[in-house]
C-alpha cells in the first residue's frame, strides 16, 4: 500500500454477480453433459461400433439398441449406466437454463438489447451482460481486446521473438463472441458483420485473424449497446 503497487479489484452489484455465478455453473454443466456423451460414444466405440449423429442420445430406439446388443454378450449394464449419468446431466443442465432465466430477470432489457444482435442468442445474451454489466465497466476497447483474450501476444526484440493470439483473458467471454463469429461466417446470412468478415477475405487477410477481427467487432458492438440502450442497427454498422 505504501508504495502503491495494490491494482483495484472490480466489485460488481450484487444482480451482476448472481448472474455471473449462475452463467459460469451453467457452462459448467454445458461441459459436464459433453463429457457424459463423449464416454457413451467411447463405449460404443470400444465395442467395435461407429454411432455418428445424434440419435445415439435420443431415448427413441435406446432400447431397442441396448437389447440387440445384449443377445450379443455386450457388456450393457455400463452402457444404462453412461445413458442414466447423460439424462441426468440432461435435467440439470434444464434446470440451469431455468434458473439463468429467473437471476436474469433484473437485467432482462440489457439482455434483451445484446440478443438484438445477429448470432447472440439468450446464453450468450447472459453471459455477455454478467461479463460486460453495463457496458462502463471496460473503459476502451483495448482493454476490453484483453479482457476477452482477442488482443496480440508479442513477445518481442528487435524485430524477433513471438507474435500471435493471445492466451489469457476471460474464456467465457472469448468462448461466446468466437462462436458468434463463426456462426456468422456458417450460415452466410447477409448483414454487416459478414460483410467486414467477406473484406477482409478480399484483402488477402488469413481466416484466422479475419475471425478474430471479427470477433472483436461483435464485443465492441455489444459494449456499445449496453452502454447506449439502443438496439443493433444493421446499416450502422455496414456504414
């Protein structure tokens, strides 16, 4: 304290912060019904056989599958039990979504302005509004870059050294408005964000960093409605 090296540490209201917790155990739970299907797709792959597609999680033929397999002297009792650890996973992860629904309802215009955005849908709208609050939390955007792990890595001296993404920065943050991106390069609907995306494709940019660019757009772009409570308009953005 003397010597003023203590850095301040951001303290948000008590609405932001319930949401942050709930958003982050939600993706929590994202990541635990992932590893519940990955291993009941291993076991099935550890048995010699190839499900692709979704329908190996659907209840529909479940059963039907696992007595097949049975008269064949598989081991099927794991497999009820890797299927019963999936439907849970399933239901807690619904009662997460229930419960973002119910801790976000103090901030449901803020959301609702970010999900006015192409390719933000309500879990990205929560986690952009727990993260970014009302949009003064960041004071410019090259802190808010950093922030969500979108600015330059340099390592560098006298023209050697390393230069590339960075590797720090909030991962949820990061998470969310790099799957925007991409979703937004995906479907191809024509907008603004596709628009600065197809740009820089032209001038010959690597389509990893044209993503990134993009990415940092979509974060700016919703730190700007939080901050202005003004919904996404389009022709501003192709402007």
């Amino acid at each position: 304290l003397y010597l003023n090296r203590i850095k301040p540490v951001h303290h948000p209201e008590m609405k932001y912060r319930i949401l942050r917790e709930a958003v982050r155990a939600y993706w929590i739970m994202s990541r635990d019904l992932t590893r519940a299907k990955n291993r009941l797709k291993g076991w099935y792959l550890f048995n010699g056989l190839y499900q692709c597609g979704r329908s190996i999680y659907s209840a529909r033929n479940r059963e039907k599958r696992l007595k097949a397999m049975r008269q064949e002297g598989r081991n099927t009792e794991l497999a009820e039990l890797l299927y019963e650890h999936m439907d849970a996973c399933r239901q807690l992860k619904a009662k997460h979504i229930r419960l973002l629904r119910k801790v976000a309802r103090p901030v449901k215009d803020l959301v609702q302005l970010v999900m006015t955005m192409p390719a933000i849908g309500p879990i990205s709208g929560y986690t952009l509004v727990s993260l970014l609050e009302d949009g003064w939390r960041i004071p410019n955007k090259r802190k808010l870059w950093r922030y969500a792990g979108l600015s330059l890595r340099r390592y560098e001296s006298r023209d050697f050294g390393i230069k590339g993404a960075s590797r720090s920065g909030n991962r949820l943050l990061k998470r969310v408005v790099m799957s925007a991106a991409i979703t937004i390069v995906s479907r191809g609907e024509p907008n603004g964000l596709l628009a600065l995306w197809e740009r820089d494709i032209r001038q010959n940019v690597d389509p990893k960093r044209a993503r990134r660019n993009l990415a940092r757009k979509i974060v700016v772009i919703a730190q700007h409605l939080l901050r202005s409570k003004e919904e996404y308009n389009d022709e501003r953005v192709k402007a």
